[in-house]
C-alpha cells in the first residue's frame, strides 16, 4: 500500500471519526486491500457534474465526511468571496439512498457556519433547486443526486447564485478550500436551527407556474392534449412529484403511469440502471405502451434532470428516440412556434454541447439566430446563458445525452419543462394529422439525415482511471490518419485548446475553457469525439455520420447504411 493512502487511513482510524466509520475502515484493512486503496488513494473532486462517487467510508468515496468537508470548504469560500453579507443557500434531495441524510448534513455544516438554509422537506428535481437558488435570492445551492448514476452512487451538485452548477474558478476553488482541511474536527458539524427553514409546496407552485410559460397551446393543440395517450415513469425518482402536476396544469389529461416504477426507492429495484438512455430501464414503460396502445412514452431519470422518449414509426412500432433526435426535435419545435407567432428575433440564440449532433448549427442557421457550442456539462450552457443577459435572449439547448433546458428561469437541464413541450409537440403534430416520427423525417429531409452513436468502456478503479488517461494520451500523440478509409481532415483538442486544418495546414486557438476531449473530422463528413466521463469512470466515443436525404420513403435504407457507416468507424479506430 502506498504511503500516502497508508497516511489517510490512519487518519481516520486516529481522527475524531465516528465508530461505525473506523470498523468499517478496519474491516477494509482486513479483508480487502484493493477495495480500501480504491477508497482512500485520491479525494472526490468536481467534475462536469460536482461531486460523485460510489457510497462507503474513504476520500474517494460519498459519506458523512466527505459531505462535510465539501460543505465547509464551500461555506468557507463563499464566506470569503461575499464578505460582510449575511450569506444564503438552498438545499435540495433525490430518492437515492442516504440523500436525505446527506442533505441534513448539508444544512447541518452550512447553519453552523452562520449561512441561512432554505431545505426541501421532501424529494424534489435538480431543475427545482436550480430555480430555488434564484427565487429566494440564494448565494449558493446543493443538489444531492447521483442522476442516472447506478444504485451504489451519490453525489453533490453545487450551484452559483445564478442557479447554475459550479464552473471555473468557482469549482477549482471550492476543492482548493476543501482540501486546506486538514482534520475532521476543522468542520462545523452542530447545526444551529434557527438558520435551517424547510421549504416546499410555495416553491412547487412558482416554478410550475414557470414551466407553464413555456406553453405555445391554441384550441387545436387543447383538444389534441386532452386525449393524448402518454405512458411516463419517473424510474423510482423525483420526477413523480413534479412531472404529473405539470403535465395536468398544461391540459394532458390521459396520463398513465408505469406503477412498478412510480413509488421512490434508491435501490431502482426494477432497473439495472435508472439511466433513461439504457433500453433496459424503459422496458416497463413500452410494455405498457403496447398494452395501451399509447401514443407517446416519456421517463425522467432520478433527479429528473433528463428526458427519455419513444415513439411509433411508420409501422407503428415504438422506438426510443436517442439524446441527439429529442435535442434535434425540441429545439426545433421551439424554433419554429416562436417564428409562427412572430417572436423570433436575430438576437435569440440556441445552444448544444461539442459532442452534440451538427444538425443544430444548421437549423440555426434557417432560423437566422445564433448556435453556440460548448464543453459537455449543463453548466457551460448556463454559462452562455449568463453572459448574454439583457445583449441576447436564450431560447433553448441541450446536449446528446438527453438533457435540454428551454427558457432562462433554470439554469440546469430540465426534464419537467422537456416532458411538458414534448407531449404539447406530440399534441400538435396529431392535430395536423402526423406523428413525431413523421416530423423528425420532415427535418431530415430539410437538413439532412444526421445519425449519431455512443459507446462508453468503463475502466474501474485506479488503475481504470490511469489507463484512460493513457488511451487519450496515445490518441493525442499519435492521431489517426484516417479513420474508415476517409481521410482525417481536421482534429480538435481541447486540452490543448487547438483546431489543426490539415489540409490548408494551419492551427487556429479554441476559445473554450480546457477539457480533455479529442475530435475528429473527416473528408466523408463523418466526426469521432472522445473524452473521459466528467463523472463515470469511462471513456467516451461519441460517433457522427450524416448524408442527404431527399426521398423520406428512403429514410429506413439511409439509417441502415449510416449505421454501417459508423459500425465501420467503430471497429476501424477501436482495435
């Protein structure tokens, strides 16, 4: 064991750590080495989404401690970055196992330290706390949640003032804060009561009434809503407490739930993952769907941060739409409704991630409003959103990994405000006798039929996460020359903040923060990304193929070549 994970355990054998910790640390030395070096050899950190990890005693790891060292690391920073005013935070929960108590934790570190807490009395959505933070004026927030992360995964979203996730130098700064801890008894563990009010159903109205903004209804699409057959799991999460509701002030009246999966429960006891984007965790959904014939599917994951949606295709089929085709038809819902109603402007603006389809830079550019690319990670989005404020007006963007956020009042992707405007986009497209199916065809058929793929490898542990820095390293030294037998004709690095043209041979500087993310272009307009998960031991391959689609009755023929297309590309880079 090395001496600096030696230096740690004892500390917390030594330390003024409760009992039960120190016997289960002890158990750890006992019995398994491994487990306790992965427990001990390095300190959670903020990521493209704060602190995550796995549940259990250790640095690396998501318990009472860890909580608290956070937390006094942050009050301390936002006690020096606002000083001389009385400091406030909001602070919220998921259904996951041990969130409730992590949240009291929270609170408890927080009010010791003099700063005011509002506390959600029960589980309630990331997008809820994001839009707290901001109605109550707050200076910070937290958001205990994992997301879609499996059972044994926990994890703390910290939040700004403007109600979006911690970027630099914010995050840095924090964990520069934190790790100036040096012992346990460093951290203000007694909660003082009178700075901790418990919040609730006054927040829930304000912000559905919000959502409710977003609403592009007429007496068409009412009638369409009221008899819309829409089958929702909120996957054992948070999504129940919000989604129904909203979905009841919009005017969706033909709800059914997937029961097995309505009640909250952090062991996701009817899924291998409560991740929205796995086929497996919506099986209950299109098993009902089938038994009712419904005629749309929709999911949040457990925070409800992320929209899942199936719909029927021509032969009547359900199909899981992915990340990049709900990005693809939201916005340009949004897009198209504003310029029906004559509210669209050249000052609005959309957003997608890097790693994102290109299909949205093009629609922008129909739509004469500009498309901004950012680093994966809503909180660059919020950031684009935030820097504009009172120049441009934000419309919507999201990323391929099935987050989107429409309108300002949250700064967070937001899955009741998506399920809201996708069963309204469902509602219209059956008062104009079609489907959503038809209508994603309709947009590929005007911008080109864009297909996209993900794959993730999971390298567990230390040794997982040293020989994926390694893979990027090899991929950055030693760069394809050509992937699929079409020429590489452009990389990115954003780590090294570089675009190479290699064929006018010229670099041009990225002006995005740094991140270790490589692409690749090439000549046949196919596009490879690849980048370590921000909160997942994984490393990432996001994959990219486009050509035009003139005829739509070719569009199956199309998605099947595309998708050999990219298989190719799969095999050809991946050895």
């Amino acid at each position: 064991m090395e001496n600096q994970i030696k230096k740690k355990v004892n500390t917390w054998l030594s330390e003024n750590y409760d009992q039960a910790t120190k016997d289960e640390v002890l158990k750890l030395l006992q019995t398994n080495e491994k487990e306790l070096t992965d427990a001990f050899y390095k300190d959670l950190e903020f990521g493209t989404g704060g602190l995550r990890g796995i549940m259990g005693v250790g640095t690396n790891r998501m318990n009472k401690y860890t909580v608290g060292f956070a937390t006094q690391g942050f009050a301390n920073y936002l006690k020096q970055t606002f000083p001389n005013k009385p400091l406030k935070v909001a602070i919220a929960f998921d259904s996951r196992n041990n969130s409730h108590y992590f949240a009291g934790i929270t609170a408890d570190v927080f009010s010791a330290n003099g700063i005011y807490c509002y506390l959600f009395a029960e589980l309630r959505p990331t997008p809820e706390l994001s839009f707290a933070v901001r109605e109550l004026q707050c200076d910070a927030g937290v958001m205990i949640t994992a997301s879609h992360n499996p059972k044994e995964y926990n994890g703390y979203k910290a939040y700004w003032n403007d109600g979006a996730q911690l970027i630099p130098p914010h995050d840095v700064n924090v964990i520069d804060e934190v790790t100036k801890i040096s012992s346990v008894n460093e951290v203000k563990w007694e909660r003082n009561q009178n700075l901790v009010q418990i919040i609730g159903d006054e927040i829930d109205t304000l912000y559905l009434k919000q959502v409710h903004t977003l609403s592009f209804s007429n007496k068409n699409i009412e009638n369409a809503a009221k008899n819309l057959k829409i089958v929702y799991t909120p996957l054992h999460g948070t999504g129940i407490t919000m989604v129904t509701k909203a979905f009841n002030i919009w005017g969706f009246e033909n709800i059914h739930l997937v029961e097995e999966q309505s009640v909250p429960n952090g062991d996701f006891p009817t899924v291998i993952s409560p991740n929205p984007e796995e086929k497996t965790a919506m099986e209950l959904a299109l098993k009902k769907a089938k038994e009712i014939d419904a005629d749309l599917i929709l999911a949040t994951d457990p925070d409800a941060d992320r929209i899942a949606a199936a719909v029927k295709d021509s032969k009547g089929e359900y199909i899981l739409l992915n990340g990049n085709q709900t990005l693809i038809l939201l916005t340009y819902y949004l897009l198209s409704q504003l310029k029906i109603n004559n509210k669209l402007h050249p000052t609005d603006f959309i957003i997608k991630t890097i790693v994102s389809t290109e299909l949205i830079p093009v629609m922008a550019k129909d739509y004469e409003v500009k498309c901004y690319d950012v680093l994966t990670g809503f909180k660059y989005i919020a950031e684009i959103i935030r820097e504009n404020e009172g120049k441009l007006k934000y419309i919507g963007g999201g990323e391929e990994s099935f987050g989107y956020l429409a309108g300002d009042f949250v700064r967070d992707k937001d899955a009741i405000s998506a399920c809201c405007l996708f069963a309204e986009m469902a509602a219209q497209a059956v008062s104009n006798n079609s489907t959503l199916y038809k209508e994603l065809l309709k947009i590929y058929q005007k911008y080109g039929y864009y297909k996209e793929d993900l794959l993730s490898i999971t390298k567990k542990g230390k040794e997982g996460l040293e020989e994926i820095k390694q893979m990027m390293v090899n991929y950055r030294n030693n760069p394809p020359k050509e992937i699929n037998g079409s020429k590489v004709i452009c990389i990115k690095d954003y780590l090294l903040q570089e675009t190479k043209d290699l064929t006018a041979i010229k670099t041009e500087k990225i002006d995005l923060p740094t991140s270790d993310v490589l692409q690749f272009f090439m000549e046949d307009g196919s596009k490879v990304s690849i980048r370590p998960s921000g909160t997942e031991p994984k490393i990432k391959y996001y994959f990219a193929a486009y050509t035009p689609l003139t005829n739509i009755e070719k569009a199956e023929e199309i998605d099947s070549a595309l998708a050999k297309q990219i298989s190719a590309i799969k095999d050809s880079l991946i050895q």
